[in-house]
C-alpha cells in the first residue's frame, strides 16, 4: 500500500485546516476584561480524506465543512440612529461599558448619576441601570433576552441635572443622541481627541486608533450623547453612556446557570439545586429558551 500525492495533499490540506480555528478564536480585551471572539475572523473548517491510505491510481472521497464569518446584519437589521430589529430568533445581551456626562458648561469634578432604559417591540422603557461610573461593571450582564424576528431592541439614556432628569434620548430620536455602531464603523462626533486627552477610558478598547469602532463581529456598540444638544460643538462626542449588545444564535449561559437569577434547575445532572442548594427562583423554567 501507498499513499497517493492526492491523499497526501489532502492529509496536509487536513492538518492546516485543523490548525486554523486556533488563531481564528482568538480572545479580544476589553479594558480589564477578556472576552472571547465567538465566530471566525477568517473562513475555518476540516477536510477529511477517506480512505486515508491508498494505492496509486485510487482517488480518495474529500469531505469537508467550512464555517464563515458572522457579521451583525446577517442576525439583525439596525433601524438608523440605532433601533436593533433581529431578523430570526437571536439572544440579546446588554452591559454598560461606562457613563460620564459632560456639559462643556465648566469643568465637572463628579458625573452625575445616569439611567439606562429598555423599550422591547415598543414597549415601556425599563430600567437597566442607574448610577455613575463607580457602579459599573462591565462584565455583568444587565439583559438577555430571547428576541424573535421583527421584535424590536430599543435603548435610551438620561441623567440626573438639579432634582430632576435631563431630557430622555433613545434610539428612536431623530436628533441622533443615540446611535448605534457595528465593527468598523467610525465614531460620529467632530472631537479629534487629541493624544486621545478628552476620550473616556472605558471607550478606548472599543476604538481604534482613527476612531472607528473595534467590536466583535455580532456586536453592537450604542454611543450617547446626553449633556449637550449642540451637533456642532466639540463636546457632542457620543461618550456619555456606553452600551455593549452582543447577538447570539444560542443562549450566553449555555447550560451553566440562569444569568439573571444566578440558579438554573434546568442543568442537566444538576436536579432542581443551584449555587450553595439554592432552589431555582424561576421553578423549573428552562433558563436556555428565555
């Protein structure tokens, strides 16, 4: 027996391709938080040959499975300035990446505390967050949710200005207070910020070096502008608060507990426990259809 040039080129062809998705799922940062980039930059698959050994002359069977990259809109179509409508049944996940508003009406030494609501397929809005900067935490999940096509994600922020609220900006606005962005798109403000001295901290791993928005590729990022109404001015630099929306064909948890109560009875092996011998608040409610 012995192995033809085709085959050999097929087993080559084999060991490159295995060695593809390696690179290809590689971890992206987010300030002081991994996440991992869950579908290819690049085209990746297998080839297989069968029979793996033949004579001379014998062509062997070539199988093979290429997965290519996702992109927002093959799950979702963003309604401008920034209403989220999936086109299938997709999860959506919200975190807030950072708030601190700015007036350009003098230096402001603390940002005044700011709110984050949710309006699904034209509902109420409802509140996701309330605080400032030091109550963030961007790894926590605010939001997942099971959205069917044509369902509709809106989002809208304000904050707090004497005793009252600001005006309330949200995805529907025609005055683009709220936008939301895609992989590679470019921040829409007139700020250049030079030596990046006026771009807030927790925007800077969302952005590359000629502003345009470095995401994952099912990600959506959704800049507010709050404190100033004036497109024209410097300050309207869309970092008032700041929105990471992820889209996934499967639920984020994947089997492994309930994100939004912490205990998941539906867990294969598990039985109706949970952290500690928590008892599922959601009563056997299967947490991966949510």
């Amino acid at each position: 027996m012995k192995t033809s040039r085709l085959a050999a080129r097929a087993a080559a062809a084999l060991c490159v391709c295995t060695l593809v998705p390696q690179l290809a799922f590689a971890q992206g940062n987010s300030g002081n938080n991994s996440y991992p980039l869950t579908d290819p930059l690049l085209p990746v698959g297998v080839m297989t040959a069968f029979p793996t050994m033949v004579q001379t002359g014998t062509k062997p069977t070539l199988t093979w499975n290429i997965l290519h990259p996702s992109k927002v809109s093959d799950l979702a179509v963003i309604n401008p300035p920034g209403t989220i409508i999936p086109n299938q049944t997709v999860f959506v996940t919200v975190q807030i990446i950072g708030t601190g508003v700015t007036t350009c009406q003098g230096t402001t030494t603390v940002s005044p505390p700011t709110d984050v609501r949710l309006s699904f397929n034209g509902g109420s809005y409802t509140q996701l967050f309330y605080g400032t900067q030091a109550n963030v935490n961007p790894s926590q999940r605010l939001y997942v949710k099971r959205v069917n096509a044509g369902q509709t994600i809106d989002l809208g922020g304000r904050y707090v200005i004497g005793s009252g609220w600001s005006p309330f900006y949200t995805t529907r606005s025609s005055n683009l207070q709220v936008v939301s962005l895609v992989n590679g798109d470019s921040l829409p403000t007139r700020s250049q910020f030079q030596g990046q001295a006026t771009l807030a901290s927790y925007l800077m791993p969302y952005l590359d070096a000629s502003r345009k928005v470095r995401i994952g590729p099912l990600s959506i990022l959704v800049v507010m502008e709050l404190g100033q109404s004036n497109r024209n001015s410097p300050c309207f630099d869309y970092q008032d608060q700041v929105l990471l929306i992820t889209l996934s064909r499967r639920h984020p948890n994947n089997g492994h507990g309930n994100n939004l109560d912490g205990v998941d009875s539906s867990n294969p092996g598990n039985g109706s426990g949970g952290p500690n011998g928590a008892v599922d608040p959601s009563g056997g409610f299967d947490d991966e259809i949510r």
